[in-house]
C-alpha cells in the first residue's frame, strides 16, 4: 500500500507531522483513503525536569510557557494546584477575576483556531459567497474591499480586543504574571471593570453574529461537499462523516461559581455547576469525573517503569533504546480507555447531544435568535469539532457579561480582596484540573522542603496525539486519521473547488499562484508509489482538532531514528 | 517628517518605540517602499512555544496585516506578502513548505533576506522539522541570511528551556552560530528578547533592517532603542513608592512598589513601562506583580529566580535594608550608585556562571 507524510505541517502549534498508509476502497469509487496514520511529534524541552527544585511559585509562570498559544489554561491550572497544595481558597473576587480573565482569553483561542488556522480549508469548501470571507486576505486590501478575507482581518482585530482584556488584568499576552497561590494579584478597580466591559461588547457581537453566521453557512455548505462526494465517491461523505473515535469524551470542567466554589467545585467528582462540567462521557450519557482513574501508559514510549500509573506516582525513567517504544509521549487514559478531549468533550459533557444557546445582545437586549445544534456525529467528526468550539466560544461570552456584573456588585459591597496569602508550605501536594482550548489539562505537584519535588502535566496534546497505549490502541488523533472516511483525493485543491463551485477554483489559482505560481501545488503530496495525491482532508482532521503540541512537554521523536510499527491488522512502516 | 535611514532607531531610543510608532506610522511604512521585491522573511521555529508568533498578531498600530500588507510588500505591486515561510500562519505544509524554505534560502533575492528565529538552539535529536534536525535548518539559514532576528528570550539567549538543569542543551541561536564556527554571523544577530518578544521592538527592527541601518546594540546585541534603560530607575511608575518607602504586599497592586514581591526591575532593562504590552494596555508591574527580568541574558535563573523572592544584592551593596531606602538616601546618588553596581555584577557575572549555577544544583 503507497503512503505520504507531510511535514511539517502549518497552522497549528508546534512541531508535528503525520505519516499515513492508504489503500484505495473499491465501494467508493476506489478512490484512496487513510489506512494506517501515525502522528509523531517532533520537540521536546523537558519542562517537568527543570522545574524540580524551584520555588513552587516559579512554576506559575514557568507553565504558561509551555504553550505561547495557550498559556492562560496553564496559568489557572498551576494557580489552582498551588492552591490545593497552599490550602489557601480564593477569596469570590479572584476567582471572578480568574474567569473573565480566562473567558476573555478563550474568545481570543476559539476564533483564531477557526479563521486563521482551520479556515483556509474551510473556505474553500464554502465556496465563493460564505467562503471568500473567511479565507486570508490574499487579494490585499483591493481583495478586501470585494469581501475577500473580511472576516479573517475583522478576527485579527477581534482577538486582539479579546487580548487586551487579557493584558488588563494579566499584564500581558502571550504570558500573564498575575495569578498566585490562594488568589491573583491585580485588583478589581472600576477602571479595569468599565475597560473589560467595552473592550468585550464588539468581540461578543463578532463571534454572536458573524461567527455563528460563519458556522450555520459552514453547515449549509457541507451539503454542497456531500452531493460532490456523492458523485466522485458514489456515496454522500460530508465533513460530520470523517474523522470520528471511538465516542468516549472526557471533560475536567472549567469556570466555577463563587458561591459553591467549595461545595461544587473543589469537589472534581461534582463540578455540576460550572460553566463547563467536568465529566466522562461514554455510552452516549456523562457519568462523574474520577480523577483517580487518570492513568499514563508507556508501553511505545522511551521510558522505563510500568504502565497504567497515576501522574502522583508517574516516574520518568527516560531510556531511548528501550525495544518497541516510538514515542517520548506517554498515553493518557481514564478508567484504562481512550478518552478524546477538547471542545465537543465539554460541550457533550456539559449540554449533551443538543445545544440550543440564546444570542442576546448584553447591553440592547436585542435577541439574534437561538444558536441550536445536534450533534451529527456522537463519535466526533472535523463537522462537530468545528461547531462544539464556536458553541463554546458562544457560551463563554455570554457568560462573561455575568460575571463582570458579579464583580461590580462585590465592589460595590467592598469585597474586593483577591488574595488568600499563605506561605509556600514545607511539604504538600496539588493538583490543578481545568479546560485548555484545546481540553481537559492538569498539573500535579509536589513539594518538599518548599521546593517543587515532583511536577507532572497531563496535557491536551497527549491526551489526544499520545502514541499506542499498552493494549496497542491508538489516541484519538491518529485513530481518527485512520477511522476509515479520511478521503485522500487525488483531485487537487483547484480541481476540487471548481467541482464544488463552478469557477471557484479558477478564482482561487488566480489569487494564490500571484503570490506564488508553486501555490497550485497546495497540499499535494508525494507518494512512495510516485503519484500525488491532496492531503488537504487528512489536514482537516488533524486540525480539527486544534493541535497544540508544544504542551506535549515529554514528547520526543528523536532524529534518524527509523522504526517500524506493527499493528494487528497491517504493517505501517516509517 | 521626512524618517531617514540615518538615525531612525536614534530617534525610537530618544522618544520611545510607543511615541515613534504614533507618531510616525505612515513614515515607517514609507521607508519599506524603497525596492522592487517583497521583502523576504524567512520565520522559523525551534524550541518554542509559539507564543512569540502569538505576540506579533497582537501587534496594534500598524497590526499584523497592516504589515503584511503595506509593509512586507515593499514595492513588489503584490496585495500582501506572506513571510517565504512562518510557521504558525503559512497555507503551505509538507513538500511545500519545505520547498518554500528552500527556495528562500537558495534564491538570490532583490531585497534583503532576514531569517527570524522564535525558540532556543537544542542539542541535535530534540526537534526536528521538514525531516531535519532544527540545527541544520538553522546553519543553512543563518549562512543566507542578510540579516539574523532572534525574536523572544528563547533564541536570544536559550530562555525558558536552558533553565538551570537545561536537559536539552538549549541556548541562543547567537551562542549557537559561535559554536558552530559561524562566528561572523554570530555577531550580527540581533537579539529582542522578552517573553514573549515584543510586536513592537520587531517591527522596528525590521524597518531599521529594510533600510539597512544595524540598529545601535548593548553588549548583548540588544538594541539600545528597546533595552537602553533600566526598569526601576529611569521608568517604573511605581518608583516614586520605592523612593518613600512604600512597597506592596501580595494581592495590593494599586499602591506600592512591588521589590517586595520579588520585582528584578531594578536588574532589568526594557521599555515596557513606556511601549506596555497589547495595543498599550499594561505591563507586568502595573497588574501587582513583579518584574521577572525576562529580557535578561540569565533569565530564568541567577538574580530572576525565584521569581517572588526579593532581589538581595541591591540594598545589601549599601548594606540598608529595601524599607529604609527611600528615607535614608532620597538623593538619585545612592540609586545610581545601586544601579551601578548592579550593572557591573550583571556584565561580570558571565565567567562565574557556570560556578555557581552548579553550587545551586548541589544546595
């Protein structure tokens, strides 16, 4: 069977490239599609050995460092580990304070993932009247002026608002210095208060009206790529058809209340009542999260010790020549199965299978109408990835008007204190669970003699993009790569739009190969057989979920270094 | 305003980056249209967490496609131009992308060819891109490159990964090129170093760059127009508290300044206190917490860490505690005096580094 790779692969962060077997299918019109996917990832800088022996402090600033693109989650995260680990609550301000802070921050990662990183393809599918607004601004500002990428300009302009509300009580972004144990350190001034509240009114109604729109035309014009696929394929394969799992969505919750942050939410097997439940959903229904059964296998990857173990007791035992082991990841699992986790595991977990959420301007009232989705796929799909992120993003800037309304109202009272200061405890442990952008995120700490001891993040990146765990299954992101439906067409990008849309793609190749003529080569990749074939639906998928693989802080692949991966059901040689 | 080639950075030293940036917007998108290629950027990525490509879509005024499309574009006549290659915003993956970095490092080019670099040098097998190791990716660059941009405190100086124990062998792509005997390329990179960078000092730099004019450096090839002053003593808003006496506690941010809590200020020097960070909305010390010196070439360690305990050496070398400080020495005198020495400890700490990182390791 041919394979390709593409690496590296843009538009995602870091380092990360896939490796994919495929087989032509003869009920589909015996095109190709993904047989056998492997998705190694390619930096390592060892956050969880540097750390040790710092002061615990240090790692609230260290951890967002992790990931520049989702720093934030792992700022809260550390602050909440090092609450636990301090006993020290925060006081109501600073945990509103934490939410607008982290709100604000989502509606920056939600929109860009979808117009700068996931778009370009997107639009393309949406053809000329719903698609030319989302793609890049390839025409300039004359392309602009004919509608060409208005969306994506207005995104860049409207994440950057979402960040400097951010930047207001954070200090900055990327990067915030104003988390610590048992609270946060800037305090709720009516100034910081009115700025948020403006600076947020034009990001909400981009994201309740534009986006939404952007979403609903995005589900419209799915129909569009099915009845092409119906002709090329001989059977109706739309986006909400490829790339599923196995049904299994975990969620840690995230954006707790104040007034039952003790009873609710430091309890993680209740988390009933955050904005977001933590949860594992399985079976078609969520049950309680136990935080007990998170466990990290380490049979493919270069570490020494036993599957299967708890990130209290995770040891790193590094030995690169360890026989079988492909990977410096390790494989996270809950209750020993593979859990995919992200936006439609939050959203699963917290709304079920359908989401009806109100679009109600915060300051005129005027209602938009209803946001309502049924989940198409239950195993996931690029369709239900893509929607569950904007339905997030959706109910978190509804929400974020509550909680600036909250925090006036304690100021008001005078309850404007944000810190609980106690002092960095001898001995003691912490945990931090919560939801990055990109899904359940937890940090585990240790401490001995006031130092860090022991630091372990279980992240979104290896949750999903982890290798084969010690019963040879694979994560969610290479299983969906090769669920079956990841058509690899041998039509090229501009073949493809003008079958979706007459002329589309003449207008495509004219805009792209200005730039550069080696354009109209977009996303074809060779084969070891010597044909090229378009990978750009493999993409989709990996985009789909957002990868973010610098938080993969263990993962190594490392460099000339070939191995072969056996499976039950077929040899996937790289 | 005529904004010549002569003393463009001379003027963002004197006026500040903010100020210039306001002021001058149009000039500076004027002086890139002096060629007839697009200016070709070559962006690549180490050990990085991406938050420096983050930080330059937060750019305001002129923001990231105000910049690829009036400023990168030179006076190609194109409608925006893409670096050759970034990572994190390219259409292109795979063949291409590997083509495109390629080609730029290949072809002769009308305009300048700059190579930025986001995340540290590793030891080879660490991180690898386009199936070779990044070091590789990286000699080939730096050996086209008219001119080297380290972009954040990772390439510049090694950052968060070359934190003490650094398993990966992380440094700056300057250290870097000396190592690999590239010496003369080693000289000429321009480090702009913060975590993460800063859009501003980066889009100056490559407007000087365009131009031609090397920007005016420090010792740590840092241009003096964004790392020229010290934090504390030429522009913290809060130093006025330092000088009475009065410093904050952990959660009070409006009142006090923060050497309390840890604050390098005073062993820092970058502009945040005047350019701020996204569209000039606040900077560290403003939200309650402390400097941690990120644009330091020691950063995260030496006098930065821990990040909350109290800088020690400056009011020892006078031998007063901080509280007293204001009371007992209003004049600037004894400050400078501070500051001094804490400069000359910064320039001398080079050759005891290694000592006493590994007296740290053992206590």
């Amino acid at each position: 069977m041919p394979s390709f790779k593409v690496d590296p692969i843009s538009r995602i962060e870091g380092h990360l490239k896939i490796e994919c077997v495929i087989d032509r299918v003869p009920e589909l019109n015996n095109e190709y599609f993904v047989k056998e996917c492997r998705a190694p990832v390619t930096m390592f800088r060892g956050f969880e050995i540097f750390m040790v022996g710092r002061d615990p402090r240090d790692a609230l600033l260290f951890t967002p460092r992790i990931c520049g693109v989702c720093p934030n989650p792992h700022s809260i995260t550390s602050a909440m580990a090092l609450d636990d680990a301090f006993d020290a609550m925060p006081p109501p301000a600073a945990i509103l304070i934490r939410n607008i802070e982290e709100a604000a921050y989502y509606l920056y990662d939600h929109l860009i993932h979808f117009y700068l990183l996931i778009g370009p393809e997107l639009g393309v599918i949406m053809g000329p009247e719903y698609g030319a607004p989302i793609l890049p601004p390839v025409a300039g500002r004359e392309g602009l002026e004919k509608g060409i990428g208005t969306h994506y300009a207005k995104c860049v302009e409207i994440q950057r608002r979402a960040n400097e509300v951010v930047a207001l009580w954070g200090g900055k972004f990327p990067h915030v210095t104003n988390y610590y144990p048992g609270g946060v350190l800037v305090e709720p001034t009516l100034e910081r208060i009115s700025k948020t509240l403006a600076a947020l009114v034009p990001v909400w109604e981009f994201i309740a009206i534009t986006h939404i729109q952007d979403i609903l035309n995005l589900i419209e014009a799915n129909e569009r790529l099915k009845d092409v696929t119906e002709v090329v394929l001989g059977a109706r394969v739309g986006l909400e058809d490829i790339g599923f799992g196995n049904g299994n969505f975990l969620s840690f919750g995230m954006m707790p209340n104040i007034d039952d942050y003790e009873s609710d939410w430091l309890d993680t097997s209740k988390r009933n009542n955050s904005l977001f439940r933590a949860g594992a959903f399985y079976d078609g229904s969520r049950h309680p999260l136990d935080e007990n059964k998170i466990t990290e296998d380490i049979k493919y990857s270069f570490y020494d010790g036993e599957d299967g173990l708890h990130p209290w007791d995770g040891v790193t035992i590094p030995n690169k020549d360890k026989p079988g082991a492909y990977s410096w990841t390790k494989a996270p699992r809950y209750n020993g199965e593979v859990f995919e986790v992200g936006p439609l595991a939050r959203m699963l977990n917290t709304f079920g299978m359908e989401w009806r959420i109100p679009r109600i301007h915060p300051i005129t009232g005027e209602d938009y109408g209803d946001f309502v989705y049924r989940v198409r796929n239950p195993k996931g799909s690029i369709l239900d990835r893509v929607v569950a992120r904007a339905a997030c993003v959706l109910v978190i800037a509804n929400k974020v008007f509550e909680y600036i309304n909250e925090l006036v109202s304690l100021v008001k009272e005078g309850r404007t204190e944000v810190m609980n200061n106690k002092p960095v405890p001898r001995e003691a442990k912490g945990r931090g669970l919560w939801e990055a952008p990109r899904g359940a995120l937890s940090h585990w700490v240790k401490i001995s003699d006031y130092k860090i001891s022991h630091y372990q993040c279980v992240v979104p990146g290896t949750w999903n993009w982890g290798p084969r765990d010690s019963r040879d299954r694979p994560g969610p992101g290479e299983a969906a790569l090769q669920c079956g439906t990841t058509w690899v067409p041998r039509l090229n990008v501009i073949e493809i739009a003008n079958a979706l849309y007459d002329g589309w793609g003449d207008i495509l190749a004219e805009a792209l190969t200005r730039l550069n003529p080696k354009y109209a080569n977009l996303n074809m990749e060779p084969t070891d057989g010597g044909e090229y074939v378009n990978a750009t639906i493999a993409l989709l998928v990996v985009r789909s979920f957002d990868p973010c693989l610098a938080c993969g802080v263990h993962i190594i692949t490392p460099s000339k270094k070939t191995y072969v991966f056996e499976v039950s059901h077929g040899l996937c040689s790289v | 305003m005529n904004l010549s080639r002569r003393d463009f950075l001379r003027l963002v030293a004197v006026l500040g980056a903010s100020y210039v940036l306001s002021k001058y917007k149009l000039d500076v998108i004027k002086v890139f249209a002096q060629a007839k290629d697009y200016i070709h950027i070559c962006w690549l990525n180490g050990a990085a967490c991406t938050g420096c490509s983050v930080s330059l879509a937060q750019a305001a005024d002129p923001d990231l496609l105000e910049v690829l499309m009036s400023i990168t574009t030179y006076t190609s006549g194109l409608p925006i131009a893409l670096p050759d290659w970034m990572y994190v915003v390219h259409p292109a993956s795979g063949t291409l992308a590997v083509e495109f970095i390629n080609d730029w490092i290949k072809n002769e080019t009308a305009g300048p060819k700059i190579l930025v670099i986001e995340g540290a040098m590793q030891e080879e097998g660490y991180c690898e891109t386009g199936g070779r190791d990044f070091r590789d990716w990286v000699i080939d660059a730096a050996g086209a490159a008219d001119y080297i941009v380290a972009f954040g405190s990772c390439s510049s100086f090694g950052g968060i990964p070359h934190a003490k124990g650094n398993p990966t062998g992380a440094m700056g792509v300057q250290e870097f090129l000396e190592e690999v005997g590239m010496s003369d390329k080693a000289k000429g990179v321009i480090n702009l170093p913060r975590c993460p960078g800063h859009p501003d000092s980066l889009i100056l730099t490559l407007a000087s760059l365009i131009q031609g004019v090397v920007p005016e450096l420090d010792r740590y090839n840092r241009p003096l127009a964004f790392y020229g002053k010290n934090i504390h003593d030429e522009q913290c808003p809060f130093r006025a508290f330092y000088d009475k006496g009065i410093f904050a506690d952990y959660g009070e941010s409006e009142v006090g300044c923060r050497f309390k809590i840890g604050c390098k200020g005073p062993v820092t020097w970058a502009d945040c206190p005047t350019i701020k960070w996204n569209d000039r909305t606040a900077f560290c010390i403003e939200v309650g917490a402390p400097c941690i010196g990120c644009s330091e070439p020691e950063w995260p360690d030496g006098d930065y860490a821990p990040f909350f305990k109290e800088l020690t050496q400056v009011p020892t070398l006078l031998g007063y505690p901080a509280e007293t400080w204001g009371t007992a020495f209003l004049g600037a005198t004894a400050l400078g005096v501070a500051v001094h020495f804490a400069r000359s400890k910064l320039s001398g700490r080079k050759e005891s580094e290694s000592e006493s990182k590994s007296e740290e390791v053992s206590g």
